[in-house]
C-alpha cells in the first residue's frame, strides 16, 4: 500500500494520488478478495532496514509464502546470496515478508511508527518555542508545521531569519482570525513560505550532507569503513561550461564542512554563490510571495468565503515551483503566470 509517485506526478505537480480504497477496490475486483495481504512495504521497510531497497523483496517474501511464486524458498535465499547485494538485509527482508502472511498478528510486533529508524526529535529549543509561540491561536496542523520549520529555518541560517518567519505567519493568522474561524491560510502559508526560505543553495547541499543523522545512516548502511564520493555538478560550474560531474571523495567533506559554517554570508556583499541570476531570483520570490500574501489579506472580510479562498489558492501557488535551474526557472514563470490570473 506505499504510495509512490508515478512519472505523470513527477511532471506534473497537481496531480494526486487517488484514494487508497479505489486502489484495494479495483485489486480486490480482479482477484479473489480473501486472499489479498495489503501492507505498506515501503514504511516497513524504512523502519526495519533504514532503506526502501528492500521494499519489493518483503513483497516477494509475502508472495512466496501466499503460494503465487513457483519457486523454492531456499532458491530464492540463494539467489540473494549469488547476488552479493546487502545479503544479509534481503534475506531478513524476504522472511519478515513470510512471516507477515504465516501470522496475521505479527505486524503488531514490529511496532512500526514511523517510515525511517530514525532519532527522536528531542524538540525545540527555548528560544525555537518562543517563536513558535509567538503565532496566535494556533490550530493542531499549524502548530505541527511551526515545530518542524521554525528549527528547520534557524539550522538554514540563523534565529533572526526564523523570526521574520515566525512574525509573518503570526501576521497571516491574527488577519484569518479576525476574518472567520477557518485556519487553511495560515497553514497553507507556513508550509510555503518556508519552502521559499530555505531554498536549496551550496550552503544547503553542504549543511545535510554534514548531518551528524545522515552521516550516521551512511555508516549503518555501508560500514565504518566505506569511501564516499560525492558526483557534483555546481550551477555556478555549469554556468561556467563544465558539463560534466566533479567527483570529490574526502576533499568533499572538507568543502561540505567549510561551506556549511559559511552559510552566513547567503545573500551578503561576500556570497559568492549568491551573485548569479537564478539566486537572485529565488531571493525575490520570498519576498514577492509576501506581497501576494500581505495583498490578499487586506480583501479578507469576515464571512466572505471567496475572498478567503482566493487567498488559499494564492498562498499554494509556491508548489508550482519545482525542480532546479532551468527546470525550477520555468516552473517560476508558471507561478507568476496564474498569480498574474489571480489578480495577485
């Protein structure tokens, strides 16, 4: 039952994914309803493993032990053995998956919470909390959202650029309040703002890749001992006319390390990388993206239902952009083009 997106949603950003019970509803029409086994592979497999890659083996491992796979259990271990890929993760993955249909009560074991083993969030900081508590009347969806961003934005760049988040979404909400008792605005708003703010620049790149989670899942995956190379393909050297993929082994963790300390200096006199017209543009969109917003706040009346759905489907207009240079460029226009249609 994982949801995995198809080329047609890569494509194309509205699309969605239809509801899980039209996808068991046209399954169970075609087979024999009774004997289907419907569990989500992909967050089981996260969990157990850290990876999706065992995914389709704990399927292949239900399918044999519901009989559809002529072949013999001890064949199919060879074969993962024979093919000398993560042997040990696959073979347990196959297992798992027979136990699924030998005992009906064996998913409960596994208390499964979550797609990823990974650390418990030890939560905000005192100062990360006072921002967050500093937007009003908070419904549940919006207070998940600050938790998760306002401590994103302050690890992208700093506590003051956390706050001018903070102080606008606080903005949106007191003008929903005062308008109804709707709360999709302020939500929709802090959920794109953000992806606005903290646009994925070389200082990004480097601050997750030196990760102390990521670099942990790397060596449970691979081993203490496994050389990483990292393929890169910087715009400011495809701008420059290499076309090609840099490969940079231990040199890269050097350079992660010193471009993530000087994320500061984004958007300064000395951010070299910040110079070029796409992160000039992608700075221009925060604050044009405000003025949308600040404009469709001042049409909100209380009780005017099409003044405060306006407002919703501009503040989602950020989904349209997606992708990166060219890509992310024209998805860009698209946005401008239907906030133009909105009369944003």
């Amino acid at each position: 039952s994982s949801k995995v997106p198809t080329s047609a949603m890569v494509r194309d950003t509205s699309a969605e994914f239809p509801e899980w019970t039209a996808f068991q509803r046209s399954i169970d029409d075609a087979t024999t309803p009774e004997r289907n086994i419907y569990f989500d592979a992909g967050t089981l497999s996260d969990n157990l493993f850290r990876s999706h890659m065992p995914a389709n083996v704990l399927v292949l491992g239900a399918a044999y032990q519901s009989g559809v796979v002529p072949i013999s259990a001890s064949a199919i271990e060879r074969a993962i053995e024979l093919n000398g890929v993560a042997v040990e993760m696959n073979t347990q993955a196959f297992r798992i998956g027979r136990k699924i249909v030998l005992d009906p009560d064996f998913m409960a074991t596994l208390h499964v919470e979550r797609g990823g083993r990974v650390k418990r969030d030890s939560g905000p900081s005192k100062r990360e909390q006072k921002l967050i508590d500093s937007v009003p009347d908070q419904s549940e969806e919006l207070a998940r959202l600050l938790r998760i961003r306002v401590p994103d934005l302050v690890g992208y760049q700093s506590v003051d650029y956390a706050a001018d988040y903070a102080e606008f979404v606080a903005k949106v909400r007191e003008a929903e309040a005062a308008a109804g008792d709707d709360t999709a605005l302020s939500e929709t708003v802090a959920r794109y703002l953000h992806k606005l703010m903290a646009y994925k620049d070389e200082y990004e790149v480097a601050r997750l890749h030196r990760n102390n989670a990521f670099q942990q899942a790397v060596r449970d995956q691979f081993g203490d001992k496994t050389e990483v190379t990292y393929k890169l393909h910087p715009p400011i050297m495809r701008r420059m006319g290499v076309e090609k993929k840099i490969g940079l082994g231990r040199s890269g963790d050097v350079a992660f390390a010193l471009l993530a300390r000087m994320k500061g200096l984004r958007g300064g006199a000395l951010d070299i990388f910040g110079k070029t017209a796409h992160r000039k543009m992608e700075r221009e969109l925060i604050d044009e993206y405000r003025g949308m917003i600040s404009r469709a706040l001042d049409t909100l009346a209380s009780g005017d239902s099409a003044a405060y759905a306006r407002a919703v489907e501009i503040a989602q207009l950020p989904d349209m952009i997606r992708g990166y240079e060219d890509i992310k460029e024209a998805n860009v226009e698209q946005f401008r083009a239907r906030a133009a249609e909105l009369g944003a």
